[in-house]
C-alpha cells in the first residue's frame, strides 16, 4: 500500500488527498500535514548555449548571500551577482559554483534545504535566477548549483510527514529506528536524534539535517526528478554535497558505502543526458573515487600540499609534483572553500604573505585539473577578525574599502579584516596587484589549450623547485615554479635539441634554447613562475 502511493508520485496539488487515501496524516501532529511537489519531471534539454570548452576553464565559488546586495536588506541576492558578472568574466573564468540557491532552515550557508524546487526568496525569485544563467551564458559562463540529496532540512515537508506516524506514506523517506542504535560514531557525534514520539531518525550533520532513505527508490527517483527541474531551465551542472553519507549500512560501514558510488554514477548519466552539463562531488575522504563515480570530484587533501609547498616545505612540493600523476585530471583542485575544515581563508594560512600567496595560486591555475577559486580568494580577502568557524570564511565580498561595497544597507556578517587593503576597487587599480596577478594567469590558461587541457607530464621536485609539463596536440608547456626565497636554476631534459622555447610567463621572460642533448636551463627568480611552450 505505502509504496503503490509512493510509486504512483501524486501531483503536488493531489498530495494531500493522495496523503489521505495512502493512511497518513494524524499521528503526533493536529493540523493538516504539509505538501510538497513530488510531480514527475521529463528531461527537456534546453541545450547549452556554452562554448564547448568551458568546462576545462577556471571557476569560481559564489555564497550568494555574501557576494553583492542589491536591495539594501544587507543579504546578498541573485540580482547583485548578476549585476557583477561582467567582474567575473574580467577575471577570466568559465564556471560559476553556487553555494545552495534553495530556500533553507539553517537561513545562512543553505545546506538545510526546505524546497529543492524554488529559490531562497531572500536570493529573489526563480526569474532571477533565469535571468542570472541567460547572463551568465552570454558571457560564456556556465552556472552550476549545490545539490543536497544526502539529507533535508527538518523542517522539509517530507520530514515532518515522515516523522509524524509510522503508518505516514513518507515514512520511508528518512531512517527511522524503534530505539537508539548503538556503537555509531559519525564525525564524533551520535548521528542518532530522538524524534520525541518513541523514535529514532539519523541525521549525520545535525538534528535538524535528517538523512533521506536513499536505499528507496521513490526517493531517489523524486531527487531525479528535482535534478531534471534545475536542468530542463539550462542550469548546467551540479556540485553534490557530502556523497560520502548517502548510505549507511551500520556503526562502522557509513562512509563512502558502494550503493553511494552507484547513487552517483546514475546522477552523471541522468546530467550526461543533456548537453555540456559538469557535475563535481564533494567527499573529502574518498575524492579520487568518486571522481570516477561522478565525473569530477574536489582534490581535498592536496590543497594542505599545494600550500605548504608555498611555505618552502620540500616534502609538500614532492607531493605536489606527483600528485596528478597518478589522480585523475579532472579534480576540482581549490586553496580553500566555504568550510573550515578544508582550511582558513588562503590569505589567513599564509599569514598575509604575498609571495607566497602568489605561488599557491599558480600552482593551483597551472597544473591539471578544474581550479575553483573561493570568491574574494582573488583579492586576498581574509576572514572576519571577529568570527571563528564557518561564518569566518562566509564575509561579504570586498568590492570597496569598507561594507559599502556590498550593500547600501548593514551587511548580514561582519566584514573581511583587510577589507581596507585587500578589496577590488583598490586592486584593479594597481597592475601589480593580487587580482591583476589572477587575471594573467587565468588568461595564460585559457590562451594554451595545453595548460587548460593537456596531460601532465615530467613531474619533478628538487628542493623548492618543481617542474612539470602539460602537453596538448601539438603543443608542450613547461612550467617551473620556484617556491625558495633563492633564486634557482631548473634543468629540463628530454627535449628536442637544439630547439627555442617561447616564453610565455612572466611577459618580461625571454625565450630559451636547449642544447645539443636537448637540455633546457631555466633560471628562475625566488618565489617566482615561468612558463615556456614548445610547438611542433
Ligand atoms: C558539506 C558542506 C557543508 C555542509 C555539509 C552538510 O560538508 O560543504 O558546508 O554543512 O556538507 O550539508
């Protein structure tokens, strides 16, 4: 009975009744249950209007409520990221990761989703959000959203008719339990919460973030179905939250189970269905895995590398130098995100050291892989000095000196602790500053299909130094990036002898010839990169 309700997936207008004929309502709860819309939805591919090549670009990370306010209420929105994304193309990139759009109970980082079908009335409307990807895509930039199948808010419709009585049709739905389990440990909690009513639901991030029951298919065929929502109005892509949890098969078997990996291969074929669409998966603890899974997932791990091999350490450059030889070249590789754990603000993990800075940067935009850039990472935005945790990392985006950049009201958050240096009016005046630095490198990526396409080659460490190649067609970057406060010499062999190298980085290098064994020297500033590409 309960699942020919489910299978049968009644319009969101029939629900209630539907909810009626199935049994439920009732139960703990003494008014009318909630709807939601659980309506089918067929693929209809708008297509894509992207160059055929933007996945291989550069992206950025947006918190929406963060990057720009255009009404005053002092809570970033749809319309203002529109209205900034001629910046965004200046800067060079071909990707947008929107952190969640849809409304949420937790009212900030959005990972609490309510509604999977509309958007978060504070961020505007759904037409704002066409209006945002009609934009976005006449820049040639693609708009990829946070996808949250692992877990809903509480306060989701579902959830409250599923927590309601056990005879409710969306029972199902959630994990439920007549009593405590015992022996689980998830990320140093207990992930089981009493629902007050005798039972036990999961909920691996916090009492308010039920795990949906992703071993029933009416769930999983209802996340399709939101899926197809987003992508039948030309959104091309999805960054899907926290794949590691989808599934728990017991205390010690909750991470990174094989039904997650199935869960997610179906995900990129339903995505690979329509035209050009890129899907990333976050699972800090299996990356490499589900990159295959899901077509791309974030390098988590090797940012720590990437950075210390900015600091000098010699062990990270060896790590960084071989890091894509073995993993796939479509990781999603980052400094730094919107979670702590992944680390502080780049600027903060440096201590404000420029050089430095610099050298993580072009690590990450040079070597393989899709670099996502957190938003103000660019300008060198610190975190709040006044904040700790996540909100720390979560500042309005520095456009001005001061928080007048972002709204004309009072902003949500306090502001960035370098605002009064580090913020983009300043910088796009100064041709040697941090974001003019981004700027260059991002354009030498997209202007070399071997650094934004190509294979990685001849990875090597010596001390600070780390060479490389990235080869595409007919064309070979080499790439030396001296991390050392020394200047240094790099020996590059295996060439073809006797042949020019062009230089291509930094614009006042010069090109170089090898020798007669096919030998390049390549002298190198301290804390310094120098690209030169060879054609055939
Ligand atoms: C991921 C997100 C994080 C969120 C959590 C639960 O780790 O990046 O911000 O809180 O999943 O959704």
């Amino acid at each position: 009975m309960k699942l020919r309700c489910l299978r049968a997936r009644p319009a969101a207008a029939l629900l209630l009744l539907a909810l009626a004929a199935c049994g439920g309502g009732g139960g703990g709860n003494d008014g009318p249950l909630p709807t939601f819309d659980t309506s089918a939805v067929a693929a209809a591919d708008p297509g894509s209007p992207l160059p055929a090549d933007w996945r291989s670009g550069v992206f950025a990370e947006i918190f929406v409520r963060a990057y720009k306010d255009s009404d005053g209420d002092g809570i970033g929105d749809l319309r203002g990221l529109t209205a900034q994304l001629d910046y965004l193309r200046d800067l060079g990139v071909s990707g947008l990761w929107l952190m969640p759009v849809m409304p949420s109970q937790d009212g900030d980082h959005g990972y609490a989703v309510t509604d999977y079908r509309t958007i978060e009335p504070r961020y505007g409307s759904l037409a704002d959000f066409d209006e945002l990807l009609r934009q976005a895509h006449a820049r040639g930039i693609g708009v990829v959203i946070d996808y949250v199948m692992n877990h809903s808010a509480a306060q989701h419709p579902a959830f409250v008719n599923s927590r309601d009585s056990s005879a409710n049709p969306w029972r199902d739905w959630y994990v439920w339990q007549p009593s405590k389990p015992g022996g689980w440990n998830v990320f140093g909690a207990d992930p089981w919460h009493n629902a007050g009513n005798g039972y036990y639901y999961y909920g691996a991030f916090w009492d308010q973030m039920p795990d949906f029951n992703l071993k029933n298919a009416a769930v999983v065929g209802w996340h399709h179905d939101n899926l197809r929502f987003w992508l039948n109005r030309g959104v091309d892509g999805f960054r899907f939250d926290a794949v590691g949890n989808l599934v728990e098969n017991g205390p010690s078997a909750w991470e990174s189970q094989p039904q997650n990996y199935v869960l997610m291969d179906q995900v990129r074929q339903l995505a690979g269905g329509y035209a050009q669409r890129y899907v990333v998966c976050e699972s800090p603890a299996n990356p490499i895995p589900f990159a295959t899974a899901c077509g791309a997932a974030f390098a988590f791990g090797h940012q720590f590398d990437v950075i210390n091999a900015a600091k000098g350490d010699t062990a990270a450059v060896q790590a960084v130098a071989g890091y894509f030889a073995t993993a796939p070249l479509g990781m999603a590789t980052f400094a730094s995100n919107h979670d702590s754990f992944a680390g502080q603000r780049l600027w903060d993990q440096l201590g404000g050291d420029q050089a430095r800075y610099r050298m993580a940067a072009a690590t990450t935009l040079l070597q393989p892989g899709t670099p996502f850039i957190y938003y103000g990472e660019e300008i060198g935005m610190a975190g709040a000095a006044s904040l700790t945790g996540d909100p720390k990392l979560r500042t309005p985006m520095s456009w001005s000196g001061t928080a007048a950049g972002f709204t004309s009201g009072t902003p949500f958050r306090a502001v960035s602790a370098n605002i009064a240096t580090q913020n983009v009016a300043a910088q796009q005046a100064d041709p040697n500053s941090l974001l003019n630095y981004y700027k260059a490198l991002i354009s030498l990526r997209r202007s070399l299909p071997s650094l934004s396409q190509g294979s990685y080659a001849a990875g090597s460490a010596a001390g600070t130094l780390l060479t490389f190649q990235r080869v595409a067609g007919g064309e070979r970057s080499v790439v030396v990036i001296n991390y050392g406060t020394a200047p240094a010499t790099a020996t590059v062999g295996g060439l073809p002898a006797g042949t020019v190298l062009a230089n291509a980085f930094p614009p006042s290098g010069t090109d170089l010839s090898t020798d007669a064994g096919g030998t390049l020297s390549v002298p190198v500033p301290a804390q310094s990169v120098r690209v030169l590409v060879l054609r055939s």
